[in-house]
C-alpha cells in the first residue's frame, strides 16, 4: 500500500520522510489542476460547438471558481465526522460526474453545471494538504506539501497545452473525455492506496470563528487572496501579454509559455525546501518581494524576449513558490482545525482568481497588455504589507494537528 510504508494502514504517527502515497496527491492534483484551468486553450471550439461567445463560455472559470469559494467549505463542514478517505471520494467523484457532465453537455447549461459539480469537487485539493501534513512531522510539512501540490503546477506545463491541443484538433469534448477517464482512475487508485483513516477527521466549523477573528490567522487569509488577484491579473492573459510584447510565432509562443510553466514547477519544490529550512514567514517574505521586482520589471522587457522569458519564467518561480509556505503556516496556526482552514484559504485562492481576471479584464482598456503587470503588482504590493512585523507578528509554536 502506497500510504503508510510502516505497514499498518491504521497507523496515523506521522512519518519522519513524505510517504509515497503523497505522489497520488499529486497526481490527482495534475487532474483536477488540468480540468479547472484547460478550458482556457479551447475556448473557441467550445463557443462554436455551444453556439455561445467566447466571452460567455470564459464564465466557465467563474462557475468553477464560486462554486469552490462558496460551496467547498460547506461541503467539508458537512462531512466533518468522515474518514478523509470517504471525503477524497466524495469529491473526486463530484469532479468526475462534472468532467463527464461537461463533455456530454447538449447545451450551455448543462456545461455550466457540470463546471459547478468540478469546483465542488476540486475540494479535494485542500484535503489532501490537510492529510500531507497530518502524515509527517512538522520539519518535513514543506517537503510534502510540495510534493502534493506538485502535481497542480505540473497541469500547467503539461496538461494546459495536452489539453488545448486535443480540443482543436479533434474538438473541445475530448480533452473532458479525458479528464473524467482520469478522474475514473483517481477514484480506483484512493480506494486500494489511500489508508481509511488517515488524517484523522475534521471539526467542522467548531472553533473555526475563534481563529478567524484572529488577526494572524485574517491576515494570512488576506495575503492569499490579496496575491492570487495579482497572478491572475496577468496569467488570465498570458498569451496575448506575451504577443504584445514580442513577436511570437506560435511555436515560439508555446515554447515560452512553457518554460514559464516549467518555472512553476521549480517554484512549487523551491517554496517546500525554503519553508523547511527558513520557516514559511521569511521564505514568504522573500519570495514576495522578488515576485514584485519581477512584476514591475516586466514591462520594460518588451522588444527582448530572451529578458520577456526570462522575468516571467522567475515570476512563475515566485508565485508558485509561494504556496507551500502559505499552506505551512495554515497548518501551524490551524491546529485541529487545519483541514477546515485550509478549504478557506482555498476558497481564497478561488475568489482571488475569479477577481484578479475580472479586474484584469477591466483595466485593460486603460494600461493595455504590455503593462498589465503593473496592475497586478498594486494587489501584489498589498499582500507583501501583511507580511510587515508590526501588523503580521510571527505567530506562537506549531499547534498540534492529530
């Protein structure tokens, strides 16, 4: 069994070193990661095929988006006495009914209930964080948070473009066939892996309002949300930011947006080790700060595309480093309360996404692509001011999470 090498899967001591069953979080994550933000590069075929505007079928993400940031914590309240294992189902089998729903959809609004059924379902990725972290001792949280949230980052430097190619060159169904085939797959795999009682269970929204009228614990919140409305005030527009500032073929463009993807990747492992070894405070500190240098910065890249790559690759190093740490001081704060904070913070991320794009889109008329980024640096700036000593001071010892 993948999930406790020490041989009784009743076991739940945390483990010195991430157990491999972590890797399955992982993967399951690529899934999810690749099901929530693939749409993007099959726009227009799903448009045509739905007889909707691009602009409409673009709701998709916003569906997606609320239906995590309002109904997941709902979801986890609900399900608190549960094994974690029963709620991984629960939720990979919401992701799945969505995927599937998606991809037979006869019409718009099918499709849109189906994008609502896969954010419900992507409640899973916190709980798998929430059970990464049960499963080891606190020196090893970075390490296996970022092992778990691998698998996000790498959807989209492989799954994004797998995606947008099946979806144009044999029609936007397929890359949802695919998804809701692996989601399949996902559910075969935590039912023989994942141990039943792993992770222990959640209190549901018992003494959550305690902690979130905490300031720490309201300020680390604000951070995420504060953070990803300035990500996604840029990567919503990625690819046109990148046309408008260089000439691109498309090859080239699709190289480039990988090596950006893959800059995502490094990040991900990068903000594990750094949160292991400096702590997350000073690691997000860091990482923040030299997220806003390369923000500001961008935009004086245009015309050099060897530069353009170059600040945006460490841009995607930055922003995707910062989201172990993140989760890391959850934990340390959350205590047994970790999993249920931990669906707040993601509806944070969702909410932040759902904003930065909206916000993005609004602005444009005024700054244009090229200097989008400077836009996202003001939200980007904001989230840095919660990390100052005298509003965010460093929080007492790590509180035990069974």
């Amino acid at each position: 069994m993948l999930g406790m090498p020490q041989g009784d899967p009743s076991d739940s001591t945390p483990a010195t070193t991430p157990p491999p069953v972590l890797w399955l979080f992982a993967f399951c994550n690529f899934v999810v990661g690749t099901g929530a933000f693939g749409l993007s590069g099959y726009l227009g075929p799903l448009s045509e095929g739905l007889n909707v505007s691009v602009s409409a079928a673009g709701q998709t993400m916003t569906a997606y988006a609320l239906a995590n940031a309002l109904i997941a914590p709902w979801i986890m309240w609900k399900t608190g006495i549960w094994s974690r294992q029963r709620l991984m189902l629960l939720a990979l089998g919401l992701f799945t009914l969505g995927a599937w729903l998606c991809a037979l959809a006869p019409n718009f609004t099918t499709l849109m209930v189906g994008r609502v059924l896969m954010g419900i379902g992507a409640v899973f990725t916190p709980i798998a964080a929430g059970v990464a972290v049960a499963m080891v001792v606190p020196a090893q949280r970075g390490k296996a948070l970022s092992r778990t949230f691998l698998g996000m980052s790498l959807s989209y430097v492989m799954g994004m473009p797998l995606g947008a190619w099946l979806g144009l060159e044999f029609g936007w169904r397929w890359p949802l066939i695919m998804v809701g085939a692996f989601g399949l797959l996902m559910l075969v795999l935590v039912v023989r892996c994942v141990p039943k009682q792993v992770g222990g269970v959640s209190e549901g929204f018992s003494g959550l309002g305690g902690l979130l009228r905490q300031r720490e614990v309201l300020l680390t919140l604000s951070l995420t949300l504060l953070y990803f409305c300035g990500i996604f005030a840029v990567s919503a527009y990625m690819g046109p930011i990148q046309l408008a500032m260089n000439p691109l073929t498309s090859a080239q463009l699709s190289w480039m947006l990988m090596a950006i993807g893959f800059g995502g990747v490094a990040g991900t492992l990068l903000g594990g080790w750094a949160s292991d070894h400096v702590g997350p405070h000073r690691a997000l500190r860091w990482l923040i700060h030299a997220l806003l240098v390369c923000m500001v910065l961008a935009p004086f890249t245009a015309g050099h595309p060897l530069l353009t790559v170059a600040i945006f690759t460490l841009w995607a190093v930055c922003g995707f480093g910062m989201m172990t740490p993140q989760q890391s001081r959850i934990a340390e704060m959350g205590g047994s309360q970790t999993p249920m904070l931990m669906s707040v913070n993601a509806s944070m991320v969702y909410v932040g996404t759902a904003v930065g794009a909206a916000l993005g889109g609004a602005v444009l008329p005024v700054t244009g692509f090229v200097h989008l980024p400077w836009m996202g640096a003001l939200f980007v700036m904001a989230s840095a001011l919660t990390l100052l000593p005298r509003w965010s001071p460093k929080p007492p010892g790590p509180r035990p999470f069974p």
